[in-house]
C-alpha cells in the first residue's frame, strides 16, 4: 500500500471515529430515534474519507519521483542503469526532436545520462557501446584531472617551473624566458608562448589557445610519475571508474586519447559527483578541483585548468595560429545551457557536458557537425541546448 494512501486513510479514520465518539454523547441525552440517522451520517463521512484518500493517492502517483541516489556503473561495458524521460517529466517530444538534430548532424553517438543513469543512448554509422575514436582537445580535461592527481600524490608542483620536468631547451625561448613557464601556465593557456613555442607576452599576460604548449603537459606527467602516459592514466584514472575502450592515440597536434561515447559519459560522471566514484574520492585535493572548474585568470573567465565554463561575463574562443586575435567577448560561453554548465570540447564536435544543478551529463560523438566551428568550440553547442532545455524540466 502506498505510505500516502495509508496516512489519509488513517487521518479519515481518526476524524471519522472522534465524530461517532462525540455524536453517542451527546444522544445519551436525546432521543434514541436518532442514532440510526447519526450512524448512517458517519458512515457515509468514512466513505467520502475513503474517496478523498484515493484521490491523494491518484495526485501523487501523477507527479515523477526521480530517483535521489548517484548510480555508478560496473566496469562491465553491457550493465548500466536507464531511467525512463517521462518519468522525470522531461517533454519526450521535444527530447525526440533534439535526438533526431543531433543525428541529422554528423553524430556517431549520443548519451544522456541522469544522476548516472542513461535516458537516452543513441548510436549511428554502425557504433556501438564500444566503439572508440579520437576526442581530440576533449582529452585536455582529463589531462587536467591527472596533473591534480600528480600534485596530491606529490609528484609534481604546479607552481614550479616546466622546464624542472621537461629539461631546459624545451621551448624556442631564451632561458630567462623559458624558466618564468610553470606548469600552472601550461594548465591555464597562458604561457606566452605562440605554436611555435616562441616567446609572445609575459607568462600569466595573455590567453591563447596553444595547444602545442598544453602538449608539454603529457611530457610533464610521464617525467613527474616516471611512467608511460599509457600506464600512469590506467592507475588513476581508467582502471578506477571502468573507462575500458579508452587509449591514447596522436594525431597532427601531438597525444589525444580516444574514448567510446560509454567512456565519456564515465569521465563526464566523475566530474558531476566532485571527483568521487562509486564511494572513493578519486581527488581529495578539493581547492585543486574547485579552481580547476571555476576561472583560473580573469584573462578568460570562461576557462579553468582546461575545462570551458559557462555562466561567466565573457569568453575568448579559440583564434588558431594568431595570438592576437584572441579577443574577449561578452556573455555566456553557451546561453541556452544551464549556467554552471562546465565542458571538455574537442575538434569535431566532441562533447562531454556536465551540469550539476541539472544532475546530468551529455555526450556527442562523431564528425564536425554541420554547424560552423572554431576549433573545440562550434555554435553546435547553442544548437544543441537551446534543443535540450525545452525538454529536460
């Protein structure tokens, strides 16, 4: 029986029997005629009760009562948890027809995930749970995660300068130059540094999107743990919270990693439950976490340790080879997205959204999108949640 049903049947009860209890005092000085009359009055109150506590009970079941618990799957690629979108009121409708903008648009794969869950999980151009692919700058968000890991383990520091873990030399620099880069500059885009790795502005002046700098990061990383970037990212990170399709792989700019949609969505949970996974604090370093998911410079207050926020002032999209094109432009990252959204983006659509307000996480993978792009970032992204927000409630 439902607990909302019994209590009004209980209150109905109650109210009904204080009534009876009050009508037989008071006949006990009146006429005896009138308790047949009085008893056939609160029988029929009992059954009114009744009535109005099935109604409770028929308003409650309207309502959705989504589930309270965080779900973390098994490391097992074919078990993982779904939660149906009418059952936490989301417009089916409108999800349809996000669904079908997302396919209709170069996709491979797209998941939503609720609290852990999966709501929807669509797959095309014949992938399948498992099947992996390059995320290009979408790696740079785990890369992120892995240097926090590196400075909680004391492996490394992040205000120490890079050239103590790549060696002198590494950059097209003087030396004077070269040393004022620490790694926490190679973590923000602000090193100074133009693709070539030459010397542009004071570190700690200018936000450019290098990702020939942020290359450097996985060169650090492999000298901090002594360790191949392959081995060093299986013990923190793969082997913990199951991502079993994931690799790393190059491609012209350097090391990217590639990751099934299945991958993603894990790496995208992590992050929405603070680091934790499945009872372990995977990162117990909670300032290091926190600036990495809030702006690390007022620069770009759009980015932290390579992570792209939303709900900032301003952003300064990527400009490609020119530094100085980089320019700061008013508003939110993605105005149709929740505002505490954060996102790994990489080339060609890769996604791995999170919101935490909204308690869930949202993959895409596949080709460039048919919307216009500049490098991770692309007006899919608008697109995209402008579609979502009509749906998810």
């Amino acid at each position: 029986m439902d607990w909302v049903w019994l209590r009004c049947v209980v209150i109905t009860y109650a109210l009904n029997h204080f009534i009876y209890k009050q009508s037989n005092e008071k006949l006990s000085n009146e006429a005896t005629c009138l308790k047949p009359f009085m008893k056939a009055t609160n029988s029929l109150l009992f059954i009114l009760g009744v009535l109005f506590a099935t109604s409770c009970n028929q308003t409650d079941d309207s309502k959705p009562v989504p589930t309270a618990s965080v779900y973390y799957p098994p490391s097992s690629a074919d078990q993982w948890e779904t939660i149906n979108a009418a059952d936490l009121g989301w417009d089916v409708a409108k999800l349809n027809e996000a669904i079908e903008y997302v396919g209709d648009n170069n996709s491979t794969a797209f998941i939503i995930l609720y609290k852990g869950r999966i709501v929807t999980e669509k797959y095309w151009r014949s992938w399948t749970p498992v099947t992996s692919s390059r995320i290009f700058s979408a790696s740079k968000s785990m890369i992120a995660l892995l240097t926090g890991l590196a400075q909680e383990q004391g492996k490394l520091m992040m205000t120490n300068k890079a050239s103590d873990y790549l060696g002198t030399g590494w950059s097209e620099t003087t030396l004077e130059q070269e040393n004022q880069i620490t790694v926490q500059h190679l973590l923000t885009m602000t090193s100074g540094l133009t693709e070539d790795l030459t010397y542009q502005a004071a570190p700690g002046t200018e936000w450019y999107y290098n990702t020939p700098a942020y290359q450097q990061l996985t060169t650090v990383l492999e000298k901090a743990y002594g360790m191949s970037l392959t081995d060093l990212t299986n013990a923190q990170l793969w082997r913990k919270i199951g991502m079993q399709n994931s690799f790393w792989d190059t491609d012209p700019t350097g090391v990217t990693m590639s990751c099934s949609a299945r991958d993603m969505a894990r790496f995208g949970l992590l992050t929405m439950a603070g680091g934790k996974w499945n009872g372990e604090t995977i990162m117990t370093d909670a300032a290091y976490w926190q600036a990495m998911l809030n702006s690390a410079q007022n620069l770009n207050p759009s980015y932290g340790y390579l992570w792209w926020l939303n709900g900032k002032s301003a952003y300064v999209s990527p400009s490609g080879s020119d530094p100085q094109a980089a320019t700061l432009t008013p508003g939110f990252l993605i105005p149709s997205a929740p505002a505490d959204l954060v996102a790994a983006l990489g080339a060609n659509d890769k996604k791995i959204y999170v919101s935490q307000s909204k308690d869930i996480v949202v993959i895409r993978h596949g080709g460039k999108s048919n919307a216009a792009s500049a490098l991770a970032m692309s007006a899919f992204d608008e697109q995209i949640w402008a579609r979502l927000m009509l749906a998810i409630k």
